[in-house]
C-alpha cells in the first residue's frame, strides 16, 4: 500500500483524496476505477442537488461501465480513471453541451472540443458538465438551462464564475479536478469565492480550438482548478501543449508537476492592493489578503507596496473595447437571428452592441494601450518576481442577484465592473494564480493573485506550492449542505 495525502479526519472518505494520490493508487491497483467513481457518484447524488454544480450527468451505470472497462484494459494515461466533468463552455462528445444557453438547451456535440480531447486521450472518464453564465458572460453562475450554481461554503451565495461549476465542484469533493476558462477572471475569481486554485497560464500555453479569429484576440484561454497546487500542475501537463493551428500557441518546456518541486526563487514580491483606491475593494478583503502576505514575509520573501506607473482607467477602456469586439466578432450570427437575438441574456446583447459599435481605429487604440501596459508590466517583473492583488473586490455575494450593482459604497456602472481587477493580468495575457487568502469574519472564502511574466508559469506555480505548503486553506472544508437552507434563485 502507498501513502496517500489526505488529512486524517477524512481518511476513509475517497472523494476527499487529491487527484496525485488517486492517480498513485489507480496506478499500482490499490484502489479500482470502480472504487473511484462509486464514490464519487455516491458524492454528487447527496451533495450536487443542493450546489447544482455539476450538470447533464451521465447515467450511473453507463460511467461504471466505463469505470469496469477501464480497470479491465489497464493504464491509458495520467488521468487513467478519474471522474471529471468539462465546463459547459466546452463541446464534449455525446454529453449534452449547452454553453448556458437555450438556444442549445439540447445540443450533443458529435466532437470534442480540444480540451476534451486532451483529457479523455489521457484517460479521464467524462461524466457530465459543470455549470456556468449563459455563454460564460458574468462572474455568476446561474443561467436558464440549468439554474443557479450556489457556494458550499453558503448556500445562499453565489459560487462565482464563470467556472463557478467547476469550483464549487472541487470544494464539495464532486470531483478532484476541473477544467476552467478565463476571459476576464473566470478561473481566479470563483476559486477565491469557493477556496480552492484557479491558474490562469500564459496566454498560448493552453491552445486553443481553431474556431473563428486566433490572431487578434488574446484575452480568454483555458486553465485548470483543483484543491492543491501539484493538482494544478497536473492537469496543466494533460492541457498544455503547442498545436499547429494556434499561431500564439507556447511550447510546453518539460512537465511542470515534475518540476514543481525545484527550489523557489521568489525574493521579491510587489503588492498592488486596490491600485492606489482606483479599484473599490471592500475593506476586509484588503485586510484579508494584507494577512495572508505575511506567509511570504515568513517565508524570507520580501513584500513591498507597489503603484504601477500606468493609469488603471486605461486599462479598463481599453478593456471593454477589446472585449467587446471579442464577443460581437464571435456571437454576432446569433445576435442577426431575432428568433435567437429573443433568447440572449441582456449582457450579451449589450456586449454585441457596443462591439459593433466600436471602430476600427477605437480597436487599435485598445490594443496600443495593452501593448504599453505588457512593457510596464514587463518593467515591473525586472525588480520583482511576482505582483499580488485581490482575486475579487467582494465576498460571495447573494445568489438571487444578476451581479452587484455596489461595491464598498461605490456605483458600478457594467456588469462586471465589480471584478475589474483581475484585468491587469488578462488583458496582458500573463499567467495568474488564484490562491485562498482565507475567510471573512462571517466565514465566505476569498483569495488573492499571484501574477507572473508572460512565460514565467512554471515559477508561479512554485511560489503557489510554497504558498499551499504554508497555509493549506482547501484543506477546510465546507459543511455538508442542508438543502432547506437553499433560498430562491435568479
């Protein structure tokens, strides 16, 4: 028998086991792939009515049948075995794939999308979907397919997103790890309202589907979440990797969860906060992640006080344009279409509208902004090894609202201003990892970023495992759910 790392108090419970310990035990055969997915089916059939994370599951005896087939044909890979549900965003193979929408409430794709493909290549059961907004738009799970997907650790909040599925999945112990997506913060803001990792990799790391425009836009990209670090790294081994139809596609530089534990070279790091008060954050948010800092300070890491020498109202102009010429280039069919225009969220509609309202010169002009904002940026990681801010600027919110209309007293005027500060790293494209900075006084998760150079994935990670290592907030977990406590959904 091997050692596996799970805390003591949950030592007989598999769906509480990280993803690294099940692929050791799998692999040696102390622990059957009908171990594996007995138990997690058992999770998701008492846990999932209440969070409504997981979507468009499987029938249970198609996936044990699949879980027999597998521990009958041997290892096929890294994943060999373990359950994982693909975001809705992602087209998977015969599962019922709706992207949040009712225009393809009964859609079944006939193929998979790359990052199905990579997981089910390495030997991942698909089981289902986890939930997200209608087409990803929000930082709020809910949509009018599937419904609201609420927060484990307060069922009356949201879980976040737009990978909100996939973290409240991780932190119920659904699944033991999940695929992700972030535009705009879609993988760090909900693991910092659920307490687990969201990484987001340098933008080419993770290539992309060859699908509509891949020169212009880089802003979203695919990523992993999971409950430790090494997890991270794991599935960003099965994810990463160049292929010939992405021009920004990165080479993959050797295995990263092989080179995890290579020393961290961190010495200094820049804490940016609120950006000088530009971002409303509320106060014991800052507080919160200001606490959390001193985990590095313990660890012989200097920690510094940071203004960028950039006008963070640029970058939120900017921004809306890039993003929006994004969303008008990609949905504008559906929005030509009145019958599907009838069935749009209100969010989408608006982003198509101000996208095709953009001009051309007002889109080059986004552009030179990011541009001088990736050199300052660029500047900035010459003096230090990483920049660190608040993954959100509010606790998890009340899960019968559309998005937050105030923060800290102060108006938002889109609906998604309220998480404007994750985009110093999206709209550079820079490698950004979620980690739990720890809990509000009325116990709601929050998390801070931990920002890299363009490339410097691998050296994130490490000072994130250092972080983990020091701190292992996922380890606490959130109380089984109460389904009476469920208040009503938007």
């Amino acid at each position: 028998m091997i050692a596996l790392s799970v805390p003591k108090t949950h030592m007989n419970d598999l769906t509480s086991l990280d993803a690294t310990g099940l692929f050791r035990a799998l692999a040696v055969r102390d622990l059957s792939c009908v171990d594996v997915m007995t138990a997690c089916l058992d999770r998701i059939e008492a846990i999932n009515p209440s969070i409504n994370a997981i979507v468009s599951l499987r029938p249970r005896e198609e996936l044990l049948a699949e879980a027999r087939a597998a521990d009958i044909a041997g290892f096929r890979g890294v994943l060999h075995g373990l359950p994982i549900a693909v975001k809705d965003l992602v087209e998977v193979a015969g599962i019922r794939s709706t992207h949040g929408s009712p225009i393809f409430a009964d859609h079944v794709p006939v193929k998979d999308d790359l990052v199905a493909a990579r997981l089910r290549a390495a030997g991942a059961i698909l089981i289902g979907k986890t939930n997200t907004p209608e087409f990803g738009l929000g930082s709020h799970s809910y949509n009018p397919v599937h419904g609201v997907t609420r927060n484990p650790y307060d069922l009356s909040r949201t879980a976040g997103g737009s990978s909100g599925g996939a973290a409240a999945a991780l932190a119920a112990r659904l699944v033991p790890l999940a695929d992700g997506s972030d535009c705009m913060g879609s993988l760090r803001n909900p693991a910092a309202f659920c307490n687990v990792y969201g990484f987001r990799p340098s933008f080419g790391l993770v290539p992309r589907d060859p699908l509509g425009d891949l020169f212009f836009s880089q802003i979203a990209t695919e990523g992993p979440m999971a409950r430790t670090v090494r997890d991270l790294a794991f599935l960003l081994d099965v994810l990463a990797g160049p292929v010939g139809w992405d021009p920004h596609a990165i080479p993959q530089q050797g295995s990263f969860v092989d080179r995890l534990d290579g020393p961290n070279r961190a010495k200094r790091i820049a804490w940016i906060g609120n950006w000088e008060g530009y971002y409303s954050v509320e106060p014991e948010i800052l507080s919160l992640c200001e606490a959390a800092l001193k985990t590095f300070t313990e660890m012989g890491i200097d920690v510094e006080k940071v203004t960028p020498d950039f006008d963070p109202e640029q970058l939120w102009h900017a921004w809306l344009a890039l993003r929006a010429f994004a969303n008008a280039g990609g949905k504008r069919a559906l929005y030509e279409d009145p019958e599907k225009r009838a069935m749009l969220k209100p969010e989408l509609i608006w982003e198509i509208e101000r996208g095709l309202a953009v001009s051309a010169i007002e889109t080059y002009d986004a552009s030179v902004v990011r541009s001088e904002w990736y050199a300052v940026a660029a500047k900035l990681f010459e003096t230090y090894d990483a920049v660190v801010m608040p993954s959100a600027q509010i606790f998890p919110f009340d899960a019968s609202m559309t998005w937050p209309k105030t923060v800290a007293g102060r108006t938002m005027t889109t609906y998604h201003q309220w998480m404007e500060i994750v985009v110093p790293a999206s709209i550079a494209g820079l490698p950004a990892l979620n980690v739990p900075a720890g809990f509000s006084r009325s116990g709601l998760p929050m998390g801070m970023q931990i920002i890299g150079p363009r490339g410097g994935d691998l050296d994130v990670l490490k000072l994130g495992e250092a972080y983990h290592q020091a701190t292992r907030w996922p380890e606490r977990y959130p109380p089984d759910p109460d389904p009476s406590s469920v208040a009503s959904a938007p």
